[in-house]
C-alpha cells in the first residue's frame, strides 16, 4: 500500500518541479501545472487578480480559446481553479493525445499574450461568478468567521476578492503578475495516469525550454494571536434558514499537531458515525447536514464546524456544537471510536488516489506544503500514530470555548 501513495519528483534545469505518478491500468493521462500564486499571495490591493489571471488563461484572446477548445476536439478535458495558495490547470486525455496536448497546455499558461477586449468581457464573468459566490450563504457565513479569526493575513478575504477590487484590476497589473509569477521555479508539473517514458521524455523536453530571469520573494503571515470576537451575526435576504459556523484559529499543515485536528475533523464530522452527525440529525433532526473540518496551509490553519438549521433552532445546535467540543477537551477517545476515524480517513485518502482529477489535486497540495515524494505516505502514518491523548490536548490548546468564534447568518424577518 505505501508503494501507492508515493510519487517520483525531479526538478528540471530551468526549476520546474516534476511529480510522476504512473497507472499503467488507466484508461487516460492527466497533466497538471500548478502556479503557487493563489489568492494568499496577493497584495491587499489587488486582491482577485490571481483569480482573474487564470480566468485569462484559456480566455483571454482568440488564439487562447482555440487552444483551449482544441483539447476537447481529440476527446480530452481542460480545466482550471484558483485556490489560497495555487492556480492549477488541468487537462485529462487519450494517451496518444498527450504530447501534442501538452504543448496547448504548456502554450496557454507561458505565453504572455492577452487581448484587451477579452480582458473587459472576462472582468463581466468573473463579476457574474462573484454574485454567484455571494447568494450563497454557506460560503458567506464561512467568510464571517474567517474575518473574524484574522486581521492580517490574507485567508480572510474571499478567493475571487471583491467586486470592488475586480472593476479596479487593469490589464497591464495582470500582464505585470504574470510575468512575476508564472515562471519555472513557481510551478509545479503532475504527470499522472497512462504514459510511455517516451511521452514524459517529449514532454518534459519542451517543458526544460521554457526559462525566465524573475526570481521570487515569498511572504509568509505570522501567527495572529488576539482573541477573536465570541459571536458575529449578520443577516440575509432571499435564506429561509439560519447559517451557523463555529471554530478557531489553529496551526499550519507542517505543525505537529495538525494530524490530531484534521482527526478531529473527523471524529465530528466524517460520515455518518460522526458525534455531530448523531447529535445534530439523528437525535434531534435540526438539520440536514453538518460539517467539520480543519482547513491548513503553509502559514495558516483554522477549524470550522458549520451546518444550517431552522431559525429557532439555531441556539440548541450551537449549545450542541459547543458541548462535542467540551467532551473531546474533558474526556479521551474511546479506542473504537478513534480507530474508526483513522480508517475513514484513510479510506478517503485511498479513494482520492484512485480518482484521476483527486490524485493530481492531492499530489499538487503535498508538493506545496511539504516538498517530498513521500509527503502522503508521512502523513498516513502520522494519522495512524496519532494518540486520544494527543487529541484531547489538541481539543484543549485550539478549540477552548474562549478561542472559538460563532457566525452566524439569519434571514431578514
């Protein structure tokens, strides 16, 4: 099993890392490049703007679109996403369609041609996607909390930044982050799936040529220590529930104690045999679904609890939340308990594995965090070692009532 969970990593003469994670059973090949630029990375003032360069990527001229389109003419995908700490751009092909595949995708994310037009019509887009973003209340309710954890550091702003910034974003500020961040020694190549050493070898040679001068001066947030505020509420129009999101600030993906939360993400909120998922469904039916999870990044950590319930029901599923949490601080795991927890989590790392697109999103994020082949197969056994003791001294230094903030978002009566 650990051989599955391991991937070979190069890094080529211009500093493009390469992660190489064959299945000769696969049916197709999937290439990746991830940027690490995401919206983490960001100046406050041009917040959005990485967002807004990988909507660039694939439409911001003609001659992008046609490359982009020209994918799906041989039966393959092409997709791309922004995220905190990276933009990744995905295709997933035939296998005899991968080297010329490469070479649009390769063309798509180093060319540094935009058109102005494109760049007005892309601006009317992503305005559109934003309002979508913002008629959502759960990902609202999640901003609140975040605002709320954070003063400085840039997780508290929403991925695609504001309206207000975006109709602000010029088309040389994008040209100008471009040219910065999308070079060599920035990215990341996945490889994954059904290739011929003679595909990798074509691939990664047209890959080597690409260079650039800029070098990098990376920014990391110190730890913010002040306590936040123990309840923030705003209200909605157009919701007929109340959206409710309670956590902490906590540590970033390389601290010692990150397993034992990501843990405790799921002893509350993984499956069906989740302590929330019992409480909050099936003993008092106050809501649908509930949530729990522990979000980490390079510099950056924090949980978050989040469901959405009937307007008078809100208080009880708050006391709920916050009495699972004082259990986990005042008493240890039952050993079962804690045993069923490990296997769902490595289940759910082991079905990633197996699909195409989780693979590539999984080996890009350890890169990112870790820097090691056997980022994955380390963490695997860190969540297999991880002691009830250590879960309730996790429980008691980052989820004390006194650090936690509630948000919450009722409808407009």
């Amino acid at each position: 099993m650990s051989a599955n969970l391991m991937w070979h990593r190069k890094t080529l003469s211009n500093g493009l890392t390469v992660l190489l994670y064959p299945r000769q059973c696969a049916n197709t090949a999937q290439l990746s490049i991830a940027v690490e630029y995401g919206s983490n990375q960001e100046q406050k003032k041009e917040a959005g703007i990485a967002h807004f360069l990988e909507h660039m990527l694939a439409g911001g001229s003609d001659t992008r679109i046609q490359r982009s389109r020209s994918i799906e003419d041989s039966g393959g995908v092409l997709d791309f996403y922004t995220d905190r700490e990276h933009a990744l751009g995905t295709m997933d092909v035939l296998p005899q369609k991968l080297t010329s595949a490469s070479k649009i995708l390769s063309e798509l994310f180093f060319d540094d041609g935009f058109d102005a037009g494109k760049f007005e019509l892309e601006r009317k887009i992503i305005l559109n996607e934003l309002a979508e973003v913002a008629d959502d209340p759960a990902v609202k309710v999640e901003e609140l909390l975040l605002k709320s954890l954070f003063r400085e550091h840039p997780i508290k702003r929403p991925v695609g930044g504001y309206p207000t910034n975006v109709k602000r974003l010029t088309l040389n500020q994008l040209k100008q982050a471009h040219n910065l961040n999308y070079i060599p020694q920035n990215m990341i190549l996945v490889l994954t799936g059904k290739f011929s050493k003679g595909d990798m070898d074509r691939l990664l040679e047209d890959f080597e040529k690409r260079n650039c001068e800029n070098k990098l001066v990376k920014k990391n947030f110190a730890f913010e220590g002040f306590k936040p505020d123990r309840l923030v509420v705003e209200e909605k129009a157009g919701i007929k529930q109340t959206y409710l999101s309670i956590g902490g600030r906590t540590v970033c993906s390389s601290h010692k104690d990150s397993a034992a939360l990501d843990l405790i993400g799921t002893l509350l909120g993984g499956g069906t045999s989740s302590r929330l998922f019992i409480e909050l469904r099936e003993k008092y039916a106050i809501t649908y679904d509930v949530a729990a999870a522990h979000c980490k990044g390079s510099d950056f950590g924090y949980f978050s609890v989040n469901c959405a319930v009937g307007n008078r029901k809100i208080d009880k599923a708050r006391k709920l939340i916050l009495k699972e949490l004082a259990d986990l601080r005042a008493q240890n795991i039952l050993v079962e308990e804690l045993e069923r927890a490990k296997q769902i989590m490595l289940g759910g790392v082991l079905r990633g594995m197996d699909d195409p697109r989780d693979t590539t999103e999984i080996i890009t994020y350890m890169e990112i965090q870790f820097r090691r082949a056997s980022a994955l197969q380390e963490y695997v056994k860190k969540i297999k070692s991880v002691t009830s003791e250590e879960i309730r001294a996790a429980a008691n230094l980052y989820l004390d009532e006194s650090c936690l903030c509630s948000a919450i978002i009722n409808p407009i009566k």
